[in-house]
C-alpha cells in the first residue's frame, strides 16, 4: 500500500448552519438572519484541511446509511481523500447544528449517528493504512475506546500521533494521552481535563505545564485570537495568531489541525508548522461556512509571503 502523509480517524458530521442576532431565551422563537448546509465533523474537517494543502490523506470514518451519507462520500472524493477506509453505517449521518452571533462567535450541538458505529473492531480492518502513514490525527466525536485502540496500534507500528481532545471528556484516559506525540484541547478543554482556570495566559501556561509534568510530550492550546502556546519538557511557546476581521469561527480549530498535521507530515519544524497553521486558520475565519472556507494551498500562498 502506498504510505499516506495523514491518516485522520474520525468524524464526519452534516452542518446545519443558523446565522442568527441573538441565541432565543426558553419558548422563545425569534428570526434568523441566513441558513445554510454543508460538510463537516472534526475528522473530516481535518481531512478535508491537509487534503486542500496538497497532502495525501487517508480518512478512517463512518458515514450513515443514507442521502447525506452519499454526499459525505463524494465530498471526500471530490477533496481527492482516500475513502477504502469510510464504511456505512445501520445509523442516520451525524449532524451538527451550528449557531453563529454577529461576533462570528458559535453554538454547537452534535448528533453523532453514524459515527458512534467507528468501533476498534473496524480499525482491524485497516492495519495497512495505520502501518503507512507518517502522522495518525484523531479527536473526540467517535467512541473513546476506538481511539485509544488507534493509539495502541500507532505505538505498536511507530507512527507518531496527534490528538485532539474535542469535545472534551473528563473520562480521557491519561495513560494513552502519555503515549500520544502531540496533544491539542482549547482553552475551555484544557480547563475541563485539568480541572484548572484557563483565563488569563499565566492560567493557560499553569494547566499546560500541569499535563506535561504527567508525561505528555506535546501540549499545544489553541487560544483563538491570542494564537497557540505550545508546551513540553523543554519548551513553552506562544506562536502568535495572525489579525484578521473574523466573519465566522466554525471549523478555525478543526483548520489549524488539519493544516498543522500537513506541514508537520511535509518534514516542517513545529514551530514553523504551528505559524503555517495559524495563517491559515486566519483565512479560514475570513469567510463563512466550515470545509467550504478552507483555502487551497494556491491560495494560502496568495495571501503569504513564504517563509
């Protein structure tokens, strides 16, 4: 089998996006202001992301047995994704309803249908695309002990894994984040695995410094507009965020890691990485939409000086 740059084992979810003015109060029913649909869930999103870069991307996931799940198929094919690793499900597709404010601030519910159907057993079937590849990249929409079977098959092969812990778990389990290269929660989901505050920059550097003193090797925060802090045994980093007039904020996250995973996989440093991917998580802000805002790797450069 050919080796892949990434391997993301994860989510795919239909985004029902709702631009509102204000989020309703309880039997309350107000007016939006747009609708749309389009793809996402955090693996795919990812995907989706180093794919545009130009990596080779291979994409273990489950989609429903239905209309949307048709559609998730040939969006991936369309992003030229490997799909020998994307089953159908008995369940309906995820779906993630998404509510965006006039701050391009969001609200996001998720309904993981399929997804819950990304068992360890169906890792099995695919220990060839987990053997050849050079990054795994994982997150949190598909059962927890699917992930920690993926970590236990990259440390048996020697691929280097990425982690991210979203939507947070209290639940995670610490001794497969130990065994994870990079570990990548926000702000908010570094406060819930830590149990520390998170606010001011001091607090995020604290609850970053508390999991590297329990053996993880890698911890980068996400911190929004403020940028990355990237922490371990020798370092603590903040790689600023590029300014931009953010339209809308779905998906920035899922952006950054799937761009982080392309430029880490094509040999970068990670601090050279770390800034490639904040750039372009700052054009994906720019415009509206999660898969659909993200910029092919012509157009990152278009925006960009190299560097």
């Amino acid at each position: 089998m050919k080796k892949s740059d990434v391997l993301v084992i994860g989510s795919n979810m239909i985004d029902l996006m709702t631009y509102i003015k204000r989020m309703p109060v309880a039997g309350e029913t107000v007016e939006a202001d747009d609708f749309s649909m389009g793809f996402g869930g955090k693996g795919a999103n990812q995907a989706v992301a180093a794919a545009r870069l130009g990596s080779q991307v291979s994409f273990i996931s489950m989609v429903g047995n239905d209309s949307f799940g048709e559609q998730q198929l040939a969006n991936f094919k369309a992003a030229n994704i490997d799909v020998s690793g994307v089953g159908v499900g008995h369940k309906n597709s995820g779906a993630a309803p998404i509510f965006v404010d006039p701050t391009a601030d969001n609200r996001i519910l998720i309904v993981k249908g399929a997804n819950s159907e990304l068992t360890p057993a169906v890792l099995d079937e695919h220990l060839d695309m987990i053997q050849n590849t050079k990054l795994i990249v994982l997150q949190q929409e598909i059962p927890l002990e699917t992930n920690y079977h993926a970590i236990d098959l990259a440390n048996r092969y020697g691929v280097p894994v990425l982690l991210n812990p979203a939507p947070a778990n209290k639940q995670l389990d610490m001794e497969h984040v130990r065994r994870v290269d990079f570990f990548s929660p926000n702000e908010t989901e570094l406060a819930t695995l830590t149990g520390l505050p998170t606010e001011s920059m001091d607090e995020i550097s604290r609850a970053a410094q508390r999991l590297v003193d329990m053996g993880v090797k890698n911890v980068l925060v996400t911190i929004g507009s403020r940028g990355v802090l990237w922490v371990s045994a020798t370092t603590s980093r903040l790689i600023d965020a590029v300014k931009v007039d953010a339209v809308d904020t779905t998906g920035a996250g899922d952006s950054f890691i799937g761009s982080f995973a392309h430029y880490y996989a094509q040999g970068e440093t990670v601090p050279k990485a770390l800034r490639h991917a904040n750039e372009y998580a700052a054009v994906t802000v720019t415009r509206r939409g999660t898969q659909k805002s993200y910029p092919t790797a012509k157009e990152v450069a278009a925006m960009y000086q190299p560097s």
